[in-house]
C-alpha cells in the first residue's frame, strides 16, 4: 500500500494432512481471505514456501499455477457461480474443457459427480431452475469433477438457509469421508463443527490450530 507494507499473514507454519476436514474462522481482517488465495494458487506469496500435493507451487509461473489449479484444486464458493444459461450438466464440464478433456469423457464424468451429489434428475436444469441448495451442489459437483487434491470452500453455506446449509455441511462430510481433503472458511461456529481441525486466524497468525471429533451439528 504506497511505501507501507502490510503483512496480511505472516509466520503461518501449517501442514494439512491428505484427507483431512479443516475449517478456518477469524474476524474480518485476520487474514482469512489472504490465506485461501494463497491456499488456491490466485496468490503467490512474497516470502516462504507453499507445497501442494508435493509440488512447490509457490515458485510456478502464472501459466503453471493455472494447470495446478484446474487439476489440483476445487473451488467452492458462497455465490455459486455458474453460468445462468448452460445447465447444470454444462456448467460442471466446464473445467473438462479447460483440461482438454473430449466430449464423451467430459458428459461421463460430469453426469457421475451431479450423481454423487444427488443431481441426476437435474442434468438439463439451468441454475434459475434451481434452489440454491441444488445451485450449491453443482458447484461442489464442478468442483470435484478432475478429482483434485484440495477442495476449497469459501462460506459454502452463507447464502443457504439453515436446513438447506445443514444438508450442505453434511454433503462435504460424506465427501471428506471417501477420502477428499477439504478446508473451508467460515464465520459460522455450527458450520466448523461439522470439520475434525478448526484453525483460528486472528492478525495474519494461526492463533490457535484444534483438532476434534467433529459433531453432526444443527444449523
């Protein structure tokens, strides 16, 4: 900012087990936002090392962040976005295309994730048709659609009402059940409970680092 430097996060010593559920929760301005775009390879870091999935990421070029995030990462965030006017079969290939992936294994792949998010019966919905419990899901099913390492959600449940984010929360944990890393960021305590691993953020620092046994929480 000018000739000020502002240290967003600093000192964050942190490694994330494969298949681990972690939830990150801090006030506004503790470095949450900083940290996820750091985690999601749309930032690099001035200082430090970042390791994903055993690549040293931080010192990728821009075109080699892109591949590492349309394979490596699944992005899931509190406005859907999707394209208003593709179907939800559509918006899921989206990434296949992106990959290079044909045709034919982009239709299978994407109709498989609508299936494992309970969609099926969806495939030729465009998102105005659907509640935004059903908008979320094809966002989760998109994002997992190349099969990545680390599936960030950003409040995932902050535009759902509570019955429709608990059926959220409880998808992501079946999800974290087969196996699938997930940390996701939110202001909701009910939200983190769902996680095994809660960080707290507070000034750019991990002011604390809690692993649990995560509860099936009422939203």
């Amino acid at each position: 900012m000018g000739s000020e430097t502002v240290r967003a996060v600093r000192g964050i010593d942190l490694i994330i087990e494969r298949g681990e559920f972690v939830s990150m929760m801090g006030p506004s301005g503790s470095g949450k936002s900083t940290f996820m775009n750091l985690i999601g390879c749309l930032d690099t870091p001035t200082d430090g090392q970042f390791w994903l999935n055993g690549q040293l990421v931080s010192e990728l070029t821009d075109n080699q962040l892109a591949r590492v995030r349309n394979q490596e990462i699944g992005f899931v965030f509190q406005t859907f976005n999707l394209l208003p006017r593709s179907t939800a079969l559509q918006n899921v290939e989206l990434p296949l295309i992106y990959a290079g992936v044909n045709a034919r294994d982009r239709d299978r792949r994407a109709r498989e994730k609508l299936d494992l998010v309970g969609l099926s019966d969806r495939l030729n919905h465009r998102p105005p048709e659907l509640s935004g419990g059903q908008r979320q899901r094809v966002a989760i099913a998109r994002a997992l659609v190349n099969e990545p390492a680390l599936l960030l959600a950003d409040e995932p449940t902050g535009n759902l009402d509570s019955e429709t984010g608990r059926e959220i929360m409880e998808g992501l944990r079946d999800l974290n059940a087969t196996g699938q890393t997930i940390l996701l960021v939110t202001h909701e305590r009910e939200v983190a409970d769902y996680t095994s691993r809660q960080l707290h953020l507070r000034d750019g620092v991990i002011e604390t680092d809690t692993r649990r046994v995560a509860v099936a929480a009422t939203l």
